[in-house]
C-alpha cells in the first residue's frame, strides 16, 4: 500500500512546487510511475531561496510547507544550518486526517544583521513512512533602512576605552559614535551618569550626531582619572539602547615634577606584616618614577619604582629594634627619560605599639556544681589572669550572663566569683544551669579580651517535707468494691512539684490508697451496723527532688471515712391485707384506716413514706402520714349511685438521710356504700325511708386459731377418708329410702302434703316484704358478704333496717333462711322492722 503525499511549499509571493501524488493501486506498472513522478519532483523543486528582512524578530515564520501523509506520522527535522547559528528553532510539524502543515521559525535569540551575515543555509529532512525527503533552504538577509542595532564596544558590559591627554584643549573632539543606519534616521543622544565635581573638572557633551567633546574646563590636572559616562540613544518609535565610554587622562609631557606636599607623617602599628602597604606617594609630571633617597639602604622600608607605594620589609618589633618607633624617610621622585627633572619629599612614618595578645588566665573554662542549698557569698573560683604583652598592664574583670533566668544568681568581686542570691530551684526552669562568661580586658590598643566560660550547675536539694490535709469522705455501705471515695491531695513545695506516692499506714484493709494518684478505693464490703467511722493513715513520701535519690522526706496524714447507712431490709406491715366497708356524709373527710409498718430488723428506723401506687381512681382517696383518708365527695368527683369497692396499692418505703430503695406494698379493699339522706326526694319509684333508720356500726371480733401445716396436711386427709366413709353411709340410706317409698302409706302422704303446704304460704309471706325493699336499696347492701374461715381478727356488722315483718308473735326474734348467707342475722317480730347485718373482715 502507498500512502498519498503533497509537499507544497508555502510563504509569501511563493506557490507550491510539488504536484499532489494520489494513492497508487496495486498494480506494479502504476507504482512504477508514481516512483518516477516522485523522483523527478524532488529534482526539480529543490533547492528553495527565501528573502527576510533584518528587522524580522523571534518566532517570525520564514518558510511553511504543506504535506499529505496518511497511515504514518511524518516528521520534519532541520539537520544543519550554515553558517552555526542558534537563530533557526527546530520544524514544527502539525495537522490531522493526513494533511500536515510544517513551519520554519526564528528562535528567541534571533538577531539578524545583514552587515554582519547576510546569507544562511538550512538542511531540512522530511519523512513519510519509507518515503524521505531532504533539501536545502537558502535564507537571504537584507538590510533594512528603518532597522538600526547598538552594536559593538560600547553596547558591551565593559563599554568603550577612550584614552585622552590631559594637556587636550577644551571642548576638543573626542570620540565619535557610530551606528549602522543612524545617518538616515537620525537619533538623540544624552548622557545619564552624573558629572558631579570635584571628581569630574566640568561636564562632557554628546549632540544628536555621536560627536562627544571635552568639558569646556579641560583636563589638566586630572592624569591617570577615568571618567564613566552613560550614554542612552534614542531613535526611530521609541527604540532605544544604552552604552559605557570610559574616557581614561593620560598624564602630559612635562618639564617640572613637583610634590603637592613637601613634608607628610603617617602613623603605622607595629603588627604590619612585611610588604604590607604604609602609603602611596604621587608627584606630578610625566612617566614618573620613585625611590628613597635617604637612608641607604632603608632597612624597614621600600618604594615601587612605577607606583610610589611604600612597603614595609621587615617586622616592626618596637622592643627589638630600637629605631623602629620613628623612621624618617626621603622619597625622590623623577621623569624616566629626564632623572634631572625631579622632586623630593619628606616622609616621617611613626610605629605605635599594637595590642597583640590577649589576656591568659586561669582556669581558662569554669564548670562546677553546687546544691541549691549554697549560702549566699560562698566562693565559687578565683581567676588568674596575666597579659604577654605587658606584665604590668591593669586587667579588668566583668561577668556577663548568658541565661535569662536570675542573672543576679552570681556575683563577681574583682577575680572572685562568689554566690550573690539563693540559689532556689523549687520553679520551673528556675536555676538549673547557670551559664556566664567572665571578660578580662587589658588596657592596650587596641583592646584585647579574653573570655571565661563559666557553667555552673545547680544541683535540687529536698528542703520540704511533703503535706497534705486531713479530709473527709461518705460511703453507702453499699458501695460496690473498687468504688473512688475520693483523693488525698498532697503538696511539695521542692521541684517537681507535688512528686508524691502514697501509702497506708496499717489501718483498716477494706481501703487501699493509689501510689501515684492518692486515689481512695473501697476494696470489700461495709456493715453500718457493725462499724460506722473508719480512720486511714496515708504516708506521703516525696521522691526525684534531690541529686541523691536516697534523700526523700515524708510525712502522713489521717482520712476519717464515714459510712452512710442504707436500709438492708423492706419494710413490713401488720396486717399486709385489710378490707372495710365504709359510708361516709357529704362534707367531711373520714379517716378509713392506718397503715401499721416497721422494719423489725432496724427498729431505729422509724421515719417512712407511704404514697397511693395504684387503685386511686377518681382520687376519692389521700394519705396523711401512714392513714387512708377518704375525700370530701362535696368537693371531690359526684358521689356514686352504686356501691362500688376500690383495691388501693399502698407502697411503704424507708426514708431519711439515706437513699430509698427498699419497699413494700400493703393491699387495702374498701366497699364503698351509696350515702343516703334523712329524706329522699319524691319519684313515683321511690318509696319515702323513715328518718329514724340510721346506720349502725357493730363491731364482732372473733378469735380464731391458726394450726400449724402439717397438722392442715393430716386434717386434709382425714376429713377425705371421713368423706369416703359418709358416702358410702349415704348411699346405703338411700338404697333403704328407695324401697320405703315404693310402699306408701295415705295418712303420712297428706301430713307430708300438709306440711310442705304451710311452709310456702310462710315462705311467701316472708319473701314478699325483702323483695318490697329490694326495688329501693341498692343491690350491694343484700349482696352479703359470706364468711369463708380465711378471715383473721375483729368482725364488723353494719346494722341497716329493712322492713316490718308481721309475725305471731310480738317478741322480736333472730332467724335465718336458706336464702341469706351463713352469716346474715335478721331480726324479725310483729310491726318490727327487719335488720341486716353486713359482716366486715379485718385483718390484725
């Protein structure tokens, strides 16, 4: 498969040279003459000639070419350039779908000038697959009018070097600037640097056309000065650059040589090394040359022949050489060409002693420790200092503190380093390490110092004994083990602070104290019965606060525990079960009953809660202490028109300084009659009551016994076998009943009727009055309560009156029916009204 190609040179004024080579077929002779179309295009396309201009700048595209190169991906590569520039950046090549575009540009450092490089050749190499083609690219530069570039020395860091006698007349021409292209454009020119006097003799000038002149006050007096002058030139559209001329005053020929000064003196010190420099002399004349006329030979001093600086040769030992403080020297100084034309001068060099040597001294570096305890003007050190300079040189003394803290720690009296303060270390960072420096001065020039390192340690001593208050703490007995009572809070006042353990001094073992925290733990259980009051002894023993860790101080400090009691038992009531049957008035409040309860097993503890849990519907029914009391029905809910019984829930706590935890519940049952006024009044269903029928209360206590449980058992099973043998007893009574009956006789059938006759006309007779009052009072006064052996204590019978009964006879008389309970007493006789007595079961 071939792939289609297409180069195409592209640019201004310029049109592509190579025809586009479609994609070939597979057919040999068809390839052949795409082959031979490609040969003959690349022989006669190359090479390519492109004109630029000099005032083209960076990134400018001198040449674009475009190709066609589908399934590869082609690159464009530039192989050489003639002659070696960095002004050409490498081809860029870029495009899709098989059309690529590829672009020769100037790179950042591009600076064409055509008076410098007017031509360049460029290699290019272009690939496409297998297919590759290379060829040149010829780049011609021309010059453009308006384009001009600061060229040459002046525009270099070092600038331009003009040298210049200093005989040259005023305002003489000195120097010319040129640029390529300034004489058409034309430019402004100025110099920037200051020409301020007494250096500069007058200002130097510099007109549009580069011409610079002397200061119109000339130069004379001025050899061997340099003068630096800025130059900025400014031309075309705001185009600049700038440029250094150095103007260097060359010393003119001259006849007379003279110092400006005849005499001169000069002090050195004596630690100048030899040839170190003592002074530059200068004379003025021309190509001068010095040397010292006197003495011959100097022995401490010389003179550079071309220079004229003096030196010095030797060591300026004052002690060693006894002429050595003040040497007077005669320098001469002549013209080279002309010995005769010269000058002397007279030059007086005084040595002054040199402080060269610190002071030494003894010992050179302090380190010391001593405890915090130290008395204050204890004597630390002493220093020995001498100076080998001078033995009998005054040295003095000054201590300088390093550390912040306490600087007035220390003190020093002439050599003598003493303790000024105590020395307390019970803050933190206080004075553990003291660090100062003693500075020992001599009394030469220059001064010498010497300094003293001085470490001193300050070691902690243990001056406290720890302490601690004697505290207080509560306990429920019935704490669980481990429980925190609390802390012993112990203080030192030695550094670190509060560095304590804590332990317990014999002592009661149900407590333990921790060793770091001083924390107070129950460890086993308590009995406020058995013990009430607990007294701990805890040992404080402080530790770390002394450079000897056997040293440690300690004290103690008594804990008083005190147990609070808690109630280990419920209360109970006697008896734990009660019910009543009450009718009270409107208008008052009656007390129903009091609840009886105690804690047999803590008979001190008298002080109990009693609240209504449960059953208080309507609240018909409040506490006062331990008694029922039942609410006024006046103020209270609407008085019931049925009996109605109400089974009140009555919870019976401990209470008092301890917490309430245990109780009990006593159950109280009460039947709740209708209340009834003197007079009702009028309905067509009411019958009208006798004022006089007031309630009465009898009260019935029986005493009852108790057996014991296995005697209920052996009861149990004989009253069974008794049962089993009065059945059978039974069933033989009626077998001998059954076989009289089938024989019976007339006379004692109509007795038998007789009799079964009289007794219902009597039953009807007595029913028929009950069943009078029954439509009047409530159904729950003749539900009676029947008595079932259970009951324990006093019986109570509520006497109500129920109806006249005519009787035979006038005696009031005690009956009771097979209708009536086993305990219901009816009281009957003639015109005599009927009474019911209601039993009432309370428990003792």
């Amino acid at each position: 498969m071939f792939e289609q190609l297409t180069w195409q040179r592209g640019g201004p004024d310029q049109q592509p040279l190579l025809p586009s080579l479609k994609q070939a077929t597979m057919v040999p002779l068809r390839l052949l003459v795409i082959l031979l179309a490609l040969a003959v295009s690349d022989l006669h396309s190359l090479p390519w000639f492109v004109n630029v201009s000099e005032s083209k700048g960076p990134g400018t595209v001198l040449q674009a070419f475009t190709f066609n190169c589908s399934f590869y991906m082609p690159t464009l590569e530039l192989l050489s350039v003639q002659p070696p520039t960095t002004f050409f950046n490498t081809p860029s090549l870029a495009g899709r779908d098989g059309i690529y575009v590829g672009k020769v540009t100037l790179s950042s450092s591009a600076r064409l000038d055509a008076l410098a490089v007017n031509h360049y050749e460029l290699q290019l190499k272009y690939t496409c697959g297998n297919f590759v083609m290379q060829g040149p690219l010829f780049l011609d530069v021309h010059r453009d009018p308006g384009h001009i570039q600061c060229v040459g020395r002046f525009v270099s860091p070092a600038g331009e070097i003009i040298q210049v006698p200093e005989t040259v007349s005023p305002g003489a021409l000195l120097y010319t600037l040129l640029f390529p292209g300034l004489e058409v454009q034309g430019a402004q020119m100025n110099i920037t640097s200051a020409q301020d006097p007494p250096y500069f003799p007058g200002p130097f000038s510099i007109n549009e056309k580069g011409l610079l002149r002397v200061p119109s006050q000339g130069l004379r007096g001025q050899a061997q000065k340099v003068f630096q002058l800025q130059i900025s030139v400014t031309f075309g559209q705001g185009q600049s650059c700038k440029g250094t001329l150095m103007v260097k005053v060359l010393p003119g020929p001259s006849s007379q040589v003279s110092f400006l000064k005849k005499t001169q003196n000069i002090i050195i010190p004596e630690n100048l090394v030899p040839g170190s420099e003592v002074i530059q002399v200068q004379a003025t004349g021309f190509d001068l040359r010095y040397e010292i006329s006197s003495p011959v030979p100097s022995l401490l001093y010389s003179i550079g022949r071309a220079d004229g600086v003096v030196r010095t040769t030797a060591a300026l030992e004052l002690s060693g050489t006894s002429d050595a403080g003040g040497t007077r020297l005669r320098v001469k100084a002549f013209e080279q060409l002309r010995p005769w034309a010269s000058a002397e001068l007279d030059l007086t060099v005084n040595v002054r002693p040199v402080n060269r040597w610190p002071p030494h001294c003894s010992p050179a570096l302090l380190v010391t420790e001593v405890p915090e305890a130290t008395p204050v003007g204890t004597v630390l050190s002493t220093f020995m200092c001498t100076d080998p300079d001078s033995a009998d040189t005054n040295l003095h003394y000054q201590l300088r503190f390093h550390s912040p803290s306490k600087p007035a720690s220390l003190c020093l009296y002439d050599r003598v380093l003493e303790v000024n303060t105590t020395l307390d270390c019970d803050t933190p960072g206080a004075c553990f390490q003291l660090a100062a420096s003693v500075l020992v001065h001599d009394s030469g020039q220059p001064q010498m110092t010497t300094e003293v390192p001085v470490l001193v340690m300050v070691t902690p001593v243990n001056e406290f004994s720890p302490a601690c208050a004697p505290r207080t703490f509560w306990v429920r007995e019935d704490a669980q083990p481990y429980t925190l009572l609390g802390s012993v809070v112990g203080t030192d006042m030695d550094y670190p602070r509060n560095s304590i353990e804590y332990y317990t001094s014999g002592g009661p073992t149900v407590f333990a104290v921790d060793r770091l925290s001083g924390e107070v733990l129950l460890l086993g259980p308590l009995d406020y019965e058995q013990q009430k009051l607990y007294r701990l002894t805890v040992l404080l023993i402080d530790h770390g606060q002394d450079w000897d860790p056997t040293h440690r101080r300690s004290s103690s400090c008594t804990i008083t525990i005190e147990v609070e009691d808690v109630n280990d038992h419920a209360p109970e009531c006697e008896p734990p079960f009660q019910e009543l049957t009450i009718s009270t008035p409107l208008g008052h409040d009656v007390e129903v009953t009091k609840v009886s309860c105690q804690i047999p097993q803590e008979p001190q503890r008298l002080v109990l809660s009693y609240s209504i849990v449960g059953g208080n519907s309507q609240s018909r029914f409040r506490l006062q202490g331990a008694i029922l009391v039942h609410n006024d029905p006046v103020l209270g809910p609407p008085w019931p028109q049925q009996p109605c019984t109400y089974e009140l829930l009555i919870r019976v706590a401990d209470a008092g300084s301890s917490i309430s935890h245990l109780s009990t519940t006593a159950t109280i049952i009460v039947h709740l009659l209708p209340w009834r006024a003197s007079t009702i009044a009028t309905s067509t269903h009411r019958a009208i009551v006798p004022s006089m029928m007031t309630p009465l209360l009898v009260t019935d206590t029986e005493v009852f016994w108790q057996p014991e449980p296995w005697f209920v058992v052996v009861l149990t099973v004989t009253s069974a076998l008794l049962l089993l043998a009065l059945g059978w007893l039974l069933s033989k009574l009626l077998q001998g009943l059954a076989q009289v009956l089938q024989a019976p006789r007339k006379p004692g059938q109509a007795l038998l009727l007789n009799s079964i006759q009289r007794k219902e006309r009597s039953m009807e007779g007595f029913m028929e009055t009950p069943r009078m009052e029954m439509s009047q009072a409530p159904s729950s006064i003749l539900n009676l309560e029947h008595f079932d052996g259970k009951a324990q204590g006093a019986r109570e019978y509520l006497l109500f009156p129920n109806h006249f009964l005519p009787g035979p006879s006038s005696h009031p008389r005690i009956s009771s029916t097979a209708k009536q309970p086993p305990s219901t007493l009816s009281l009957m006789g003639p015109l005599s009204p009927s009474f019911i007595l209601q039993p009432i079961f309370v428990k003792n």
